[in-house]
C-alpha cells in the first residue's frame, strides 16, 4: 500500500521566486564584483560591467524590498520540528544579517557612485535612468573625496560578509537535506505539495 507522510509546509509560490531570482543575482553581481576588483579588463569592458554591476545591485534591492515585505506578510512555513533551539536561532540571524546585507550593501553601492569623483551617470540596463542620492551628489568635492575611501571600504569588506553568510546558508541547506534529510530545502523548492513515500505493507 501507499503511506502518504505528512504535507511538507513549503513556501509560496511568490516567495519561492523571489529567493531564487535572488539568489541568481546575488550569484552574478558576486561574480562581477570579483571580477572588476581582481581582473586586469579593457577600459570600454571594465565600464559595461561597472554599469551592469550597479544594474544587477538596484535589481536586488528592488527584490529584497519586496521578498521582505512578502515575508512579513506571509508567515513562512516552520522550520523542522526536531531542530536544535541554537540551531534555529542561528538560521534566524544568518536570515537577519543576509536581508541586512542584500539591502544595505546596494545602498552603500548608489552611495558610493553618488559621491564618485567620475560622477557617472546610472542607466539601468542601459534603458532606465536612475539618479544619484542628491544629498550625497550636491556635497563639495573635497568632501566627496574625503567620504569615498570609507564608502568603498564598506561595499568590498560587506561584499565579502555577503559571500561568507550565503556559503554559510547554502551549506546548511545541503546538511538538511542530505545528510539530515529532512523537509527544510524541500521547503523553497517547486513541486508537489506532499511528499509521497512507498512502502510495501501486508
């Protein structure tokens, strides 16, 4: 016979794509950003990735925003009942901290090129203008060049936090399911919406 186990409680369809349209972009801008900080590129090629760079940056945080507004409006399913308290509150604050930083490091990046010396302006996707912060664009220059240094430090060191929390995310994703196999990656990925086991009883 068939013993159907119990429904696994996944995420919505809606988060479901914002974590992976994410995790795509986080993967890219990482990608681009190492790069353009380790890679010797032709002027006219270290400009199109610059430009696509603060591109893919905006698309993040125009995705965060949303995924995060989704998620306090929909409560997301229970993380596995059998999981260590420590445990989950380390996933919370891995969660805290990885939403921390796919906003704040965007904004420190529109900072960044809103106080530039270069004061180049931002097309996104070379289609959609998008303005530099005023407040920070309208400083005087001495000022600007004084301020870039510090902004610069914060974008590259918080990047390479973003990297070490999702290596740290992923990571424990792939515990879960397999070493643990249990339903917390199953939870963020399409399909059905029971898990089905066979059994063969008499």
């Amino acid at each position: 016979m068939t013993v159907r186990s119990p429904s696994v409680q996944r995420y919505t369809a809606v988060a479901q794509a914002f974590h992976w349209l994410l995790a795509l972009a986080l993967a890219g801008i990482v990608i681009m950003g190492l790069v353009m900080a380790h890679v010797k590129l032709a002027p006219a090629t270290q400009f199109k990735l610059f430009q696509l760079h603060k591109s893919v940056g905006i698309t993040i945080l125009i995705l965060a925003v949303l995924r995060l507004l989704w998620r306090v409006t929909h409560r997301p399913p229970p993380l596995p009942a059998g999981m260590p308290v420590i445990e989950k509150a380390g996933a919370h604050a891995a969660h805290v901290v990885l939403y921390m930083l796919m906003i704040g490091l965007p904004l420190v990046g529109w900072a960044l090129v809103s106080i530039s010396a270069f004061n180049l302006p931002t097309v996104l996707y070379g289609l959609v203008p998008w303005p530099h912060l005023s407040f920070l664009s309208s400083l005087p220059r001495a000022e600007k060049m004084s301020w870039e240094p510090w902004v610069k430090f914060v974008h590259a060191y918080g990047a390479y936090l973003l990297i070490a929390i999702v290596a740290v995310h992923v990571l424990a994703a792939l515990r879960h399911h397999l070493i643990l196999r249990d339903d917390t990656l199953r939870r963020m990925l399409p399909g059905q919406t029971r898990a089905t086991v066979e059994s063969a009883a008499e």
